[in-house]
C-alpha cells in the first residue's frame, strides 16, 4: 500500500461526517455561529427539512471582507489562538470546522457586512467551485450563510435523511433548545415560507416565563419552583417542576453549564436522586437549569457534535445540584405550591 495524502476536499467531507450529520446539525452550528458573533435576532429559513435550503441570516458582529476566505479555511477560527484561550472558552466555537465541512457537503454562500463597511460581501463554494473573490452584494449589518441540496455530492449520506417532517423536527428541537438559553435573543423560524416558530428577545421575568411557556408548556410555568441558587463559583439557575407535574417520558429535562446545553450521566444523577422521594416510580421530573461555573472548572472540549463536558470537581458539582433541588422539593408542601408561585 503506497501511503498518500488526502485531498483537501476529502478531508473535509470526512471531517463534515463527524460535524454534520443531519440539516439539524447545521442549524445548530450556524446558530451557534450567531449567537457566537452576539447576535440578538436570528432568522432561519429552511426548505424541505433542510435538504433544499438552510438559510441562517443574524444582525451580528459580521465578518470583515478579507477574513471571508479565511472563514471557510479549516481550523480558523477568531475564538482561540492558544491552549490558555480554550481553558477558557465561553464560546460555542472554537474548533474552525463547521463552515468549511458545509462548504464541502453542500452549495454555500457566506455574506456578511460589519458596521464599518458600506455594503455586504459575499463568498461562495460548493465543494469543488469556489468563489472566495469576494463580490458585493447589498445587506444589512450581520451574516447570512445559506446552504443548498445539503450532502448532494455525498450520497450515502444524503440517501440516510429521513421525510421532511422527521428532519424539520429535529431543527425545530435544536431551536428550542437554544431559545431556552439565549432569552435576549429573537428567533424566527419559517418552514417551506410558512412562520412557525416567532420568539421576540424575552429580558424581563414576564417575557421569559412566556417563553418557557410556548417551549416547555404553560403547565410547567404553573407548576414549578423557581431555582436561584449559588455556592461560591456554582451557581444555579432556572425551573424545577414540581412533584405533580411529572412525565411518563425524560423528554423535558434541559440542563445547561454556562449555556451550552448538556447530556451528563452525573448531572442526570443528581437531578434524579433529590426527586427519588417525591416522585412516583417510572415518573420523569421536568426541569430547565442553569449552572454556571468557572469556565476552567469544566472541559467543553469533547466531541463537537455530543453533548458531553466533563467537570473537574464532579463530586463538588453533583452535591451542589442534588442538595439544592432537594432543599427546594422538601420546603414545599402541596399546600405552599400556590404560595409559592409569584
Ligand atoms: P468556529 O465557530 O469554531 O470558530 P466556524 O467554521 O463555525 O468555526 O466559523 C469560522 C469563523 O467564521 C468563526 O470563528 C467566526 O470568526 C466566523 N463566523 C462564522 N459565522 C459567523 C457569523 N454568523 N457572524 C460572524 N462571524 C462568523
Ligand atoms: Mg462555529
């Protein structure tokens, strides 16, 4: 066998494998994207689930013209530039992999315009053409990146996408899950030209409870505890439903660390152990939480696509959650609930 290198093309088709596997995997990077450039409207369009086109347009910082090349190279990112920096990191980027992986499974074009420029610019490829020249083009201030016939040139990945319907569901889950996170900003989101999905940027206590309500349901709203709590660099945040409202499934549980949504075994321990005298058996609780903590206390440097951390102090954090879920669950007796909710 002669050893070769590999393309630069195939490279990133293998590297977008791991990134992108579903029109919702690039809706979440594209969003994370926004959010990461401090954005605080967010417009996603998307046609066919996602196999015809994802448009992610957002009134962000923008991308300066002479970086837009830079943007679809692999391994360039403006979030880090040394091992200190990703300690760190609060962003949801950091790797430099995500557009130049779309780049190479799909027809993309990149337009951005930062404050000081007097139009936008924009930059195209599509796997095998580009066009990195860039190419006036009239836009506000923000970025839109749209991508068309996503995985056309990669069709045993395209030949996996499931009906329209299923693949728009899961944008829609990934859209959720980020609007529960980032209240300050608006998110609109519209199927085959139809609205449905229309969030203003919530900022007081009345506006964010009605988000939670259309995420999560006005029910839970009603029927949880607020949580606000902290210990010296733990804090935590958000919603605990109470014991009556349970679920027969763990389909409402959102936990997030510094924002960025996680699955841990740890976390879902502690969560089930303070419930583990309240709740029925085979019940599921609901809970939205926040736990912020010192950025260099957790490693967020897993795979790009999972949703794993790992903590450094695990047993420090699992306490901390389980003691403070539990104070809250056992001060309340079915007759303080309504006392309760303000
Ligand atoms: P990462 O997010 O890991 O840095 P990406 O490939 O997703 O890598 O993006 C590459 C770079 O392009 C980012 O570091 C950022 O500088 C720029 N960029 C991408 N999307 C946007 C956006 N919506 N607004 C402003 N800059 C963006
Ligand atoms: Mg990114």
């Amino acid at each position: 066998m002669l050893i070769k290198q590999l393309p630069p093309q195939l490279i990133n088709q293998i590297a977008a494998g791991e990134v992108i596997e579903r029109p919702a995997s690039a809706v979440k990077e594209l969003v994370e994207n926004s959010l990461d450039a401090g954005a605080t409207q967010i417009l996603i369009e998307i046609e066919e689930g996602g196999s015809r086109l994802i448009r992610v347009t957002d009134n962000g910082l923008g991308i300066a013209k002479v970086d837009l090349e830079l943007a679809l190279s692999r391994h360039a990112t403006s979030k880090i530039g040394s091992l200190h920096d990703l300690e760190s990191v609060l962003s949801f980027g950091f790797r430099g992999e995500a557009l130049p992986s779309m780049s190479s499974v799909s027809r993309l074009t990149l337009t951005s315009r930062q404050e000081s420029d007097n139009a936008g610019w924009s930059v195209k490829a599509d796997g095998t053409e580009k066009e990195l020249d860039p190419v006036p083009t009239a836009h506000p201030i923000g970025t839109c990146v749209e991508l068309r016939d996503l995985f056309y040139n990669t069709p045993a990945r395209r030949k996996f996408l499931k009906t329209e319907k299923t693949e728009f569901g899961h944008i829609e889950t990934v859209l959720k899950r980020m609007a529960l996170s980032r209240f300050d900003t608006g998110f609109n989101l519209r199927h085959n030209q139809r609205q449905i999905m229309d969030l203003k940027p919530a900022l007081s206590n009345a506006e964010k409870s009605e988000r939670v309500g259309l995420l999560c349901g006005d029910g839970f709203v009603h029927e949880s505890l607020e949580v606000d709590v902290a210990n010296g660099d733990l804090g935590l945040q958000g919603w605990v439903g109470l014991p009556t409202y349970s679920r027969s499934q763990a389909d409402m549980q959102f936990f997030y660390v510094n924002g960025r949504l996680i699955r841990d075994k740890l976390i879902n321990h502690a969560v089930r152990l303070a419930y583990q005298d309240v709740l029925f058996h085979g019940r599921h609780p609901v809970y939205v939480l926040y736990l912020s903590i010192d950025p260099r206390l957790v490693d967020v440097n897993a795979h790009p696509a999972k949703l794993e951390v790992r903590f450094r102090e695990s047993k420090a954090v699992h306490d901390f959650v389980y003691r403070r879920i539990k104070q809250l669950l056992t001060d309340v007796r079915p007759s303080d609930h309504h006392a309760v909710k303000t």
